[in-house]
C-alpha cells in the first residue's frame, strides 16, 4: 500500500456474498472521487514527483484506469481495443507478468500525456466498464480494483501534498482546512489475553487482501492500550525534554537516521506551524501526531515508559470498534487529523511487529499474486485508518506496512503496556 504504492498492492480478492448492483455505484462512486480530488490541480501540479516513494496525481489517475483496462477490459471484454498502445509502459507499476515499464523515477517526466489526456482516458476505461459491471465472473476483479484506487486515492493526496511542501510558496490545494468537532479518547483499555485468532479466511464475507490471511491463532499476553493517539502537545513535550538528542531511547537504526537525516521533530513541522492540503496552519496540540516514522514511534514509547502494541494487540483491541468510524476520507477536502476516542481514522498507527506471512500464506498464481508476499521484508504493520483514507475502506484485520523510516503518510501512534 515500489513502497509510495505499498497500501496499492493489488492482491487477490475474498469476496463473499456480492450486490453486483451496489458492486457498480461502489465503482462509479470511487472514480467519481478520484477526478474529485484531482479537480484542484493544475497540469504542472498534476505531474511533479518530488521523491521516489511518490508518484504524480496524474499518474495515479492513470495507473488505476490502467488496473482496469489491463485486467478487465483486456481480458474479459470481447473485442475490447486498448485505449493507447503506449500506456501500458508508461502506468504499469510493477507487474514483472505485464512487461516492461518506465522506471518508477521518472514518473514525473512525463509532461506527456497531459492531464486532460489522462481524464480522457478514465472516461475511455469507466464507459467501457459498463458493460462489466453486471457480470458475476468479474465481480471479484471489480472489488479489487475498487480497493486498489482507494488505496490510490489516499495516495494522490499524500504525494501532492509533500510535492507542494516542496515549494517555497508553500502552495494551498484546497482553500481551508475542514472544520472538527471530535472527542478526545482518554485512559486506557485493559485486556486480558489468551488464545486469539486474527486475520481472515477464504470463506468470510466482505472484501479483504491475501496477506490478512489465513485467520489463525495466537497467544496474547494481558496487555493495556491507550483510547487515544498521542497528541502534537505530548510530541512538543518528548522535543522539549530532548527526546531526539538521547540516543538511549532510539533503536541503533532509528539513531543513525536521526543523526545521518538531521531529524528534529515530525515531517511538516516548523514551530508553532504545520504544512497541511491548505497550506501553513498552526497546530492544533490536541490533534494526533502524524507523519512520523516508526523509529520516532518507537523512541516517543520508550520515552513514555510504555511501547507499541502488536498487530495482535491492536486487532483483538479494535474488533469491538466500528471501522468506518473515526475522522476517515468522505468527499474532495483538505484532509488534516483531528482529535478522537475512535480506534479507526485520524492516522495509521504503528505497531511493534513486523510484515511477514501468516501461518499458511501462500502467494496465488498470476500477476495480481505479485504485489503482497515478495514485499514482506523488512517492513512494519501499520493498524487503523487515516483521515485520508476512504471511509470503510479500512477493518481489523487490515495489514498496512511501510519501511521504518518512512513518514509522508498520516502516520501515528497509540501507545501499549504489558498488563
């Protein structure tokens, strides 16, 4: 969810009892988005790349139509014609099965096709899919792809908005930041452990990726963890007690970044202010903390006395939570977190564990079996939802994962103890 697209990963698909009618507005309506959060942009917006971990918004435009022209349209419509030959190479990501491709550097050298070519394109791809959106034996890949450009959706907002942190001008995509009225969790949740089962099997009902599965048990240990992601105000306080100049609290890696990156406080920040969708913003102390890395998640729990939880943990906490609740992605805006006593929403959360395989996974064949198991390497679970991800798009056993020192995502934490 190529890591700027590590959450992008198309896997293969577990649907259960499928509404192929709701299965056409669900796909309507997340194209419909996607245009929708572009809509700001200029070209020359929509085709910087400021880093590689990022892609422009144009090609993520682009490379979801291209998900389902290639995998769909291609393959499953009769006497279907690719819209340009030339497509393929410039917006396959990393599909080895689908060809060469254009190195993932140099995405934001494409001034061409322009924007506008680009949304013809998708209006090319959504008229053709019309005549898919019916059939059973596509309903599965209809899913996929829906999740996978949701994914992306939550992408083209975090890539712009380090694109456009690039700038001096420190440029505004979106007029203000939307207005917040949540609750601030407090305290702690206490749990007592045992025998559990995460993850999900073949035969649940509802959409998930390979790598949430196999469901399969594990011992937990009685543990505590917060009703809240820490806050700006709790980070001021671990900077102000010289909590990125004690290497006593840092992982020898997290260290040497912080010494080699010259690392001071979260991603955006700058005193009292904050670079956000709306430009330069003054923090709010009680908002989450976000866009921090998991060696700067890490250190701030040791500062704490307390640490992450696992992804066993938090999953067993966040069954009894409703994960379409929380501050999540709901139209076109300037997504910024916001206080909340919700598990779901605001920032991903890092957890202690690392992104490996369940008992009993197994990479399906094809390429759509590419882009989950050969990933799981060196990498960290994330948990939860963000403030830029689609609403529901997001459930317990969701296995978001990033390497440690990454941060341009909504990324955060909520603290764990042993009981």
């Amino acid at each position: 969810m190529e890591i700027a697209e590590s959450r992008a990963r198309p896997a293969p698909v577990r649907q259960g009892q499928r509404d192929t009618g709701s299965l056409a507005e669900r796909f309507r309506k997340t194209r419909a988005l996607s245009l929708a959060l572009a809509q700001p942009l200029s070209d020359a917006d929509a085709t910087i790349q400021s880093m590689e971990d990022a892609s422009p918004a144009k090609w993520h435009l682009a490379h979801t139509s291209w998900f389902f022209e290639t995998f769909l349209l291609r393959d499953r419509l009769s006497g279907y014609r690719l819209h340009d030959k030339r497509f393929p190479f410039l917006f396959n990501s990393y599909y080895e099965a689908e060809g060469q491709r254009i190195a993932r550097f140099s995405r934001g050298l494409l001034s061409r096709p322009t924007l506008e070519e680009v949304i013809a394109f998708r209006h090319a791809v959504d008229e053709a899919m019309e005549a898919l959106l019916g059939r059973e034996d596509c309903a599965e890949l209809i899913a996929l792809g829906i999740a996978h450009e949701q994914q992306h959706q939550e992408l083209l907002l975090t890539d712009i908005k380090h694109a456009l942190f690039q700038n001096p001008l420190g440029p505004a995509m979106f007029a203000s930041l939307p207005a917040t009225a949540h609750k601030p969790g407090e305290g702690w949740s206490e749990h007592e452990g045992g025998i559990c089962r995460i993850g999900t099997d073949f035969d649940d009902p509802g959409f998930s990726f390979d790598c949430e599965g196999p469901r399969h048990k594990v011992l937990v240990e009685p543990f505590r963890i917060a009703n809240a992601l820490v806050t700006n105000g709790e980070w001021d306080a671990f900077i102000a007690d010289g909590g990125y100049e004690t290497p006593s609290l840092w992982l020898s890696d997290g260290w040497a970044w912080v010494q080699r990156e010259g690392i001071r406080a979260p991603l955006y920040w700058n005193e009292d202010e904050h670079f956000t969708l709306a430009g330069w913003q003054g923090r709010d102390p009680d908002a989450p903390v976000t866009h921090i890395s998991c060696y700067e998640a890490d250190a701030y729990a040791a500062w704490a006395g307390q640490r992450l939880p696992t992804e066993a943990e938090w999953e067993v906490s966040a069954r009894s939570h409703d994960p379409a609740g929380g501050q999540q992605l709901d139209r076109a805006e300037a997504v910024q977190p916001a206080a909340t006593d919700a598990m779901f929403g605001s920032g991903w959360q890092w957890t202690g564990s690392a992104y490996l395989p369940y008992p009993g996974f197994k990479a399906p064949e094809g390429a759509v079996g590419e882009y989950n198991g050969k990933f799981m390497s060196g990498q960290r679970v994330l948990k939860g939802a963000s403030c830029a991800t689609v609403r529901a798009h997001s459930r317990a056993s969701y296995r978001n994962f990033f390497y440690p020192h990454q941060r341009w995502q909504f990324t955060g934490l909520r603290l764990a103890a042993d009981a």
